[in-house]
C-alpha cells in the first residue's frame, strides 16, 4: 500500500525502498497526515483480519459444522442488513461534516453529530422489531436451530447501525483509531474472549450461545465508542442550538446507500442462498472457504481506502495525467499483490482450512473456483471508488444492480446442484461481468485505462509528466 502526493510510483525494489523512505520522512503536513491516517487503517484492518479469522477458527472447532453454519448464516444477515439500515449516513458523514464546518453552520453541525445517531437508532429499532414479527410469521417454515438466533440477530442490528454512524462521524473528524478499533478490533476480541468463557466453563457452545456472545460484544462495543465519542466532541465542537436537516441528510445518503447496497447483496448472496438449499454443515464449509480468501479482498479494501479522496483531489484540480498516474499506480498495487496473495492462499489451502477442523478440508477445490472471481475483479483495482468520486455513483451502483440479478440466479440455478462449488462458480462469474462493466464504463465515461498493462504504461506518462513539472519548478 503506497499513498501518493505527487509523484506515482515507480517500478524496482529499489525505487520502492527510496519511495517508502520519502514518505516516512519528509513531505508537507498534509501529506505526513494522510501517511498517518493510511498506516492507521492499514494496521487495524491487518489486525482485524487476522482476529476474525483466529475467531472464525475456534468458532468452527468449538461449535462443529452444523451450529457453525446456522451462526454464519444469521450472522451473516447481521452483517448485510446492519450495514444498509443506516441509510448510507456512515459513509455521508464524511462529506456532510466537512460541509458544516466550513461554511461555519455550527447550528447544522452539532444537529447532525447527535441527529444522525438518534435517526439511524430509531428506525434500525422499529427495523428490527418488524423483522422479528417476520421470523415469528415464518416460524413454522424456519428450521428451529435458526429461529432463536435469528431473534437475537435482530437484537443486535441498532448497536451495530449506531457503531457504523459513530464510525463516519469518527473518521470525520480524523479520529480513525476511534473510528474503526471498536468495530474491528475490540468486537472481535470480544467475541473471542465470551465464546472462549463459555467453552471453558463447560457451556454447550452452540449457535445460540455464539449469537449471545456476539450480540453482546456488539453492544459493548458501541456503548464504549459512544462514550468516548462524545467525550472527544465536547471537547472539539462547542455547545449551542442544534437545527436538523434530515431531507438534506438523506439527500446525500441515499445515492451513496444505493451503491453499498448492491455491493453488500453481491457480497453476501451466496452464502444466504446456499442454506436455502444445502444443509448447515456445508454452508459451514463454504463460509471457511470464502473467509479464507477474503484475505485476498483485503488488499483491495486496503487500496480503496487509501485512494478515493485522491481521486476527488486530482479531478478537482483538473490534472488528468496526473489522475490517470494515480488510476494506474492503484490498480498495479491492488492487482499484482491480490495475485501472489491468492497464490500463496491456494497452495497453503488445505493446512488453512484444516485449522477450522479436519473436516473443512473437503471445501479445497472450492478455493480454486471462487478465488478466479476475486483475481478478475483486483485487475481493474478500486475503480468503483474512482466512479463515485467523480460523480459516477449512479452508473456504479448499476452496474452492481445487474451483477447482483446475475448472481442470484446463477446461484439459484446451480447451488441446489452443485453446492458449494455451484455458490462459488456463481460469484465468480458475476465478479467478472461486473469488472468487465466498470471496465467498459471507465473507458467510456472518464477516458482512463484500467488495467494492469495498461496501467504500467500510463504510469510511465504519469511519471515523466510529473518529472517535467518538477524540472520547470525548479
């Protein structure tokens, strides 16, 4: 992961090294905090991932594959409910506050800070209460090891909206340690700590009790969060009237809700279709499998992070070469690492999935299937975060529509068959038509090449451009 201030990236050990060197020690103040903002992420999302995937281990060996797959599938519905019933505000916080606080609306400012919180609180609650009169409805057609999860499901979904809106708020105001370590770090941690007291003590550890330990790590979570939050923004944002515009809140919110919406349905249709039709044990299998290589998706969210506020800037200024450099620099950075990264997965895949339990090896072959959606889609980099920066979310967020339609019918069509091998064949095939649609709409809208060989060479113009620019300054 490299953040650029001016100059792309050259290519060599050597050139990397130099580069690497610059960045930590010198620059403008502005660069030095984005270099510290980027590490940050980096490194609690490093972290993250290596606590949810030592969670996710003992989970499988505690629980076995049938209460293991009933947790991953109501957790995974957690996950992509609790992510899009914040109306988008999470992500809109990060364009909203910087807003207020320039044209000095402190009135507005300080009514979205405590307004955002209480709106996605209170309709994530009334949410949640009308989805558990649904499973009450459905009881007699969901399998009674799901029902009581699916219940405790529900009473998890508020805290986890109010811990991603605190998150946009966090990030906001640069505050990514507090942004991000509850969720990622802290809940994780959580988790493991519960579960591994009610294992130790002797308690049946099953999907219930799992679900119980989750919740609970949710709501401690956030509670915690909050309060340091609020405590962090007395001290920043001086007290006074507060004015409300939730019009003009979801105004913003919701176009960019429309994108993660269907990105968070593409992301997740497999694993919901599967235990539709195929017994808990093997959607507990499948999910080992996709967890594993979700290491892979890491280097691609690590790149997106780093780089959507860069996009803005150089678009902003209207240097095109240098944005093209950026483009190509992002895309090398995200493919040619997801490639050794998948790589090295594949070949250490079946001691990985050994860990979850000697009987998770059986989903090995699976690997190779699903891993080929995950190499397309690096190949392009972060191009979706490129589109909603310069104002192309619409198009985007069609194009995750169509890949979505085509994702759930391929895994309608060919789960109840194949399985776990059909969910995986599915995805990948969907990740590689909606890369060829970005692809295609990238050309097409902005003009920039976005892809690896291509991407080599328009880093090389980017570089003598830059190196001309630096010749006549001098």
């Amino acid at each position: 992961m490299a953040v650029m201030d001016a100059q792309p990236a050259t290519t060599g050990p050597a050139a990397l090294m130099a580069r690497l060197r610059a960045k930590l020690t010198g620059g403008s103040s502005e660069a030095s905090l984005t270099r510290r903002l980027a590490g940050t992420i980096f490194i609690i999302r490093v972290i993250s991932a290596g606590l949810a995937y030592v969670s996710q281990v003992l989970l499988a060996r505690w629980m076995g594959t049938s209460d293991y797959g009933v947790y991953v599938y109501v957790w995974t519905w957690v996950l992509l409910l609790g992510s899009m019933m914040d109306f988008g505000i999470s992500a809109s916080a990060q364009k909203i506050i910087p807003e207020y606080r320039t044209s000095g609306e402190q009135a507005l400012l300080r009514g979205f800070l405590s307004g955002s919180r209480w709106l996605t609180f209170a309709v994530s609650a009334l949410v949640s209460l009308a989805l558990a009169g649904i499973v009450r409805l459905l009881s007699p057609w969901i399998d009674p090891a799901e029902e009581l999860p699916l219940y405790i499901g529900c009473m998890t979904l508020p805290a986890f909206v109010v811990a991603n809106t605190q998150d946009g708020i966090a990030r906001s105001h640069d505050w990514m340690q507090l942004g991000l370590m509850p969720q990622f770090i802290i809940r994780q941690a959580l988790i493991i700590c519960l579960t591994a007291a009610a294992f130790l003590l002797g308690y049946h550890l099953g999907a219930v009790a799992a679900m119980v330990a989750s919740a609970g790590a949710v709501w401690i979570a956030m509670t915690g969060q909050m309060l340091v939050l609020n405590r962090k923004l007395a001290g920043h944002i001086e007290p006074g009237p507060k004015a409300y515009d939730v019009k003009g809140w979801l105004a913003v919110s919701l176009p960019i809700l429309l994108v993660e919406s269907f990105y968070l349905l593409l992301s997740y249709t497999d694993v919901l279709v599967l235990q539709q039709f195929r017994p808990s044990d093997e959607v507990g299998v499948y999910f080992a499998v996709v967890k594993t290589l979700a290491l892979v998706s890491f280097i691609h969210y690590a790149m997106s992070a780093t780089t959507a506020h860069r996009f803005a800037e150089y678009n902003a200024l209207g240097d095109k070469a240098r944005l093209s450099a950026y483009v190509a620099h992002a895309i090398n950075w995200t493919f040619w690492p997801s490639l050794a990264a998948t790589i090295v997965l594949l070949a250490l895949g079946k001691p990985l999935l050994w860990l979850f339990g000697p009987q998770f090896v059986i989903g090995y072959d699976i690997m190779f299937v699903a891993a080929i959606g995950l190499v397309v889609r690096s190949a392009i980099g972060p191009v979706e975060r490129l589109l909603n920066m310069l104002g192309q979310q619409k198009i985007c967020a069609l194009a995750y529509a169509l890949a979505f339609v085509m994702n759930l019918v391929l895994c309608i069509a060919l789960v109840p068959r194949y399985g776990g091998h059909g969910a995986a064949a599915a995805t990948s095939i969907s990740l590689s038509f909606e890369t060829v649609l970005l692809f295609w709409i990238v050309r097409q809208r902005l003009g920039l090449a976005v892809a690896p060989s291509a991407a080599l060479k328009c880093d090389d113009r980017g570089i003598r451009h830059q190196q001309r620019v630096e010749h006549l300054a001098a």
